[in-house]
C-alpha cells in the first residue's frame, strides 16, 4: 500500500466521523469537513467538464479545426458550426458585465426550449403511452396464479390506479362520491410510501453497516483498521469537547 | 425503409402522435376559452395554501425563507415546474420583505432562478431589495450540495423550506435538518421513491402532479391554466382507455388489437 494511500484510509476515517458529528449538533468540524467536501467537488467538477465535456466535444473539434488537424477535419468535417454553441456559452458571461446581461438569457431560453420541445415525444412515449398499456392488465392472470398475478391483485390494482388517478383530477371539489374515490386513491398512495419507505430504510441501514464495516472491518484497503476509525472517535470528540468548553466556559463557581 | 414506416412515417408511433395531438389540442381549446374570459376553477390544495402562511411566518420572524429547486438539470419537467413556483414565490417574499435564499445544485438552475427572482423583486416593484448573492451554487455533487444546505439551514435558520423539484438520496438529509430546526416545510415532487420522506418530515407534501398544478395555481397564468385543464381531461380520457383496456385485454388476451395498438417500437 503507498504512503497516499494509507494517508487517504485515514483522512477518509476522519471526515466520516468529522461529518456524523452533525449528529451531535452543528460544530467547527463538520462546518470544516463540509467546505472541505463542497470545495473538493466544485474543484472536481470544474475539472471535468473542462476536460471530459468543454475540450473534446467543443474545443478541441474547433481547435483542430483552425489548424487543419488532418484527423478533427475527417471526425468533424463541419467544425465550423461548433463556433455556434461556443458563441452560445461565451454569452453567458454576459452576465458579468451589466450593459450586455441581458444577452444571457438567449442561451437559456435555447436551452430550456430546446429540451422541452425534444423530450416531448420521449415523455408522451414513456410516461403516458407505455404506462397506459401497462396499466391494461389481463384480469385472468398471464400464468399461474401468484401473490401478485391473480384476478383479485390485478382487479385491486386496477381500482386502485383510478382511485389515485380521480385525485390528481384538479377541475372539480372533491365531494361527494368524488370525494370518496379520491380518499380511497390517496389510502392507496399512503400504503405504497409506507412500503417504499421500509424499503429505502433497509437500503440506507446496509450502506451504514457498509461505511462502518469499510472503517472497522481489516482489509487489504484498510490494513490499519479499526485504528483510523478509533483515532478518529477519540480526535473528533476531543475537539468538539474544546469547543464546547470554549464557547460555554465554566461559570465562575463551578471548580 | 422499415417496414413500420410510410412515407418516413413510424406507423408504430401513431399512439404517441395521437395522444400528443389530442391533448395539444385540449391546450389549445382552453387556451381559446381563456382569452375569451372563461373562467376555469381549480379545486383548493392545502399544501398550495400554506404557502402563503409560511412566508407570513418568516416575514413575522424576520427570518429568511429557504427554497431549493431540486437536484436536476433545467431541462427536466420538475425543475422547469419548480422554477414557475418561484417566480410567484419570489414575489410575495419581495412583497412582505423577507430574505429568500435559493440552494442550487446545477449553475444552470442558479442562473435561471436568479432570473425568476430578480423579474419577481421587479414585479412586486422592489428591485433594490434583490440580492443576487443569495440565489447560491454549492455544488454539482449530490452530497457536497445537502451538505452546504444543510449548513445553510443550521447557520441563517430560515423560518420556512421549501423543496420543490425533483429529488433523490438526498431528500431525507434535507428535510430532516429542516424539521430539526423547526423550520416550517412544504416539499412537492414527482419523484415517488421520494415522497415517503417528505410526507414524515415535511408540514405539507404536494404529491406528483400537485408539483405542476401549483404552478398554474399560484400564477393565475393563462397558459398554465389550460394546461392544468388539458391535463385534468387527459386524465379522464386514460382512465377510460385503461378501464376498456382491461376488459379487452381480459377477453383477447395477447390478440387484443386495442392493446396492441398502443405498442410504441
């Protein structure tokens, strides 16, 4: 294991607890690991899109381009129009300097329009038209009967689906037997979050058994452990005592 | 040519094509019915209404108001919705002079809202009280961002939240430290998974299309108010072809040319 590693097990012990001192209540640690953590992914990030979205898709096409790059002008042989979106993402600088800001705003609404108009059809395609048909059910069963594919599921299913659907019907008062209807689709609702929720609970619970094994469970990442995870108790909860005693000390009776 | 298009037309997307048309077409017919001065009527939602008592609340408290657009980029539907719900948001804030903070997970989504915003202080005729600081990007990753929001909660104690978009992991971490801040809360998403904690966490929940109709709601527009119409009577329309649907699906089984129909290749 190299000297970056092993430092890199320790620092990741560190910041693990320095953040779950939030648990404990908002302190000078987690403030500490939390700019560090938004810092490093802004930095990251900025990284990234420089060089895996901005130079090969946008730059580096025009850039070989002007050059006559023999093979960008055989990838790209309308380079040209690259000097479009370029134009387009310089605009939103505009913003910096008050007299053109308001240039700003053609690359978004592009955006913004472009996007809506292409993901319509995927939208209608996926979310309406595929659902509808998938909401078609055969009440008698495709196979043998289960717990779910048998006439009685499907037949609560389907109600249920109208039910839910009658609620999110905006144009008249829910009364009456609407009202009813409606009720019913939301009870509905309330039993699939309920199990929804038991069920992301359990996925939350094994990645925090997951977190705590990396740290406390020796493995060829973690030669070291438990130590970085118990340094790391002893270290956090040393600091926060400090502060705490700094910014509430003794009152002058007290010792 | 496949053999599914005529004349470069997919005959198998003709269902999409159709249930595009019919509800472009509802848009447009409402949209004619309100310039003609029809009025159209949209039932009450609670988790709309309490809004306006949060931001009453944060104006009494002189305490800012937290919104947070969701995670995604601009060009998603829940992002796009939420960003319609800030602008009137915005306004009222504008108008009662309290603080508004806005936590941006996307640059793009920062600089859209610190549009909305700034037209919203225009509108509500205080632009000097616009402050382009406050519509904020923490950062492009998910947990970096509930992080610094999260900060953001515990540090300015804004009286009330508001979590309108779409949402993933990180919803809970939100909500929570919300709650334990006493914060008034008030999230709307379509994302289901989602949903469940909001509704333990939240003081008020919109589910799903409530996300969309709020919009309408809140604006008055009339454009968004015939959608939400369109959208209303497309409903009834697909509660109708479902409930066919299972009845011919129940007798033809897999030669149900009606299911069949609606087969997108």
């Amino acid at each position: 294991m190299s000297t970056a590693e092993i430092v890199g097990t320790w620092l990741a012990a560190f910041f693990t607890l320095a953040i779950l001192s939030f648990l404990y209540k908002d302190n000078p640690l987690y403030k500490f690991a939390e700019h560090v953590f938004v810092g490093v992914s802004a930095g990251y990030q900025l990284v990234r899109q420089t060089f895996d979205v901005a130079w090969p898709n946008l730059l580096q096409p025009l850039w070989g381009g002007l050059h006559r790059d023999v093979d960008t002008l055989k990838a790209h042989p309308q380079w040209a129009f690259y000097s479009i979106p370029l134009a387009f993402g310089l605009l939103m600088f505009a913003r910096l300097w008050k007299p053109i800001a308001h240039l700003s705003r053609w690359p978004m609404s592009y955006i913004v329009g472009a996007f809506a108009g292409t993901s319509i059809i995927g939208a209608a395609s996926a979310d309406l038209v595929i659902q509808v048909q998938s909401s078609m059910v055969n009440l008698r069963g495709t196979g043998p009967w289960t717990l779910i594919d048998n006439p009685f599921s499907l037949a609560l299913s389907t109600f249920g689906l109208v039910c839910a659907l009658i609620y999110f019907f905006f144009s008249k008062e829910h009364k009456g037997a609407l009202g009813v209807v409606a009720r019913i689709g939301v009870y509905f609702m309330m039993v699939s979050f309920g199990g929804s929720f038991g069920f992301t609970v359990m996925g939350r619970l094994s990645l925090a058994v997951g977190r705590a094994q990396s740290l406390l469970v020796r493995t060829p990442l973690n030669p070291h452990a438990p130590w970085p995870a118990l340094v790391g108790v002893v270290v956090v909860t040393a600091l926060i005592v400090i502060w705490e005693r700094k910014i509430s000390p003794p009152s002058a009776g007290e010792g | 040519m496949d053999a599914s298009e005529t004349f470069g037309f997919h005959t198998d997307r003709l269902s999409v094509l159709l249930f595009i048309a019919v509800f472009f077409g509802l848009v447009a017919w409402f949209l004619w019915r309100t310039r003609r001065g029809a009025q159209f009527y949209i039932r009450r939602i609670p988790g709309i209404d309490a809004i306006e008592d949060a931001l009453g609340r944060a104006t009494e408290m002189g305490r800012p108001v937290l919104y947070v657009p969701g995670v995604e980029e601009m060009y998603d539907i829940q992002t796009i919705a939420s960003v319609l719900i800030l602008g009137p948001v915005a306004e009222r804030i504008a108008r009662y002079g309290a603080d508004l903070i806005v936590s941006c997970m996307i640059p793009f989504v920062m600089t859209v809202s610190q549009e909305v915003v700034k037209q919203s202080y225009s509108n509500a005729g205080r632009p000097e009280a616009f402050k382009q600081d406050n519509i904020r990007y923490i950062s492009y990753e998910q947990f970096a961002f509930a992080a610094g929001t999260n900060g953001i909660m515990m540090r300015e104690r804004p009286a009330t939240n508001f979590f309108f978009g779409r949402f993933y992991a990180e919803s809970l971490m939100l909500a929570e430290t919300g709650l334990q801040t006493g914060a008034v809360q008030i999230a709307a998403t379509a994302e289901i998974s989602q949903l469940p904690f909001f509704i333990v966490t939240c003081d008020f929940t919109l589910l799903g299309e409530e996300l969309f109709a709020a919009s309408a709601y809140l604006s008055k527009e009339p454009k968004l108010l015939s959608t939400l119409k369109a959208a209303d009577w497309t409903k009834v329309a697909v509660i109708g072809l479902i409930l066919i649907g299972v009845v011919t699906h129940t007798i033809w089984a897999d030669a149900d040319p009606f299911f069949n129909w609606f087969t997108v290749k």
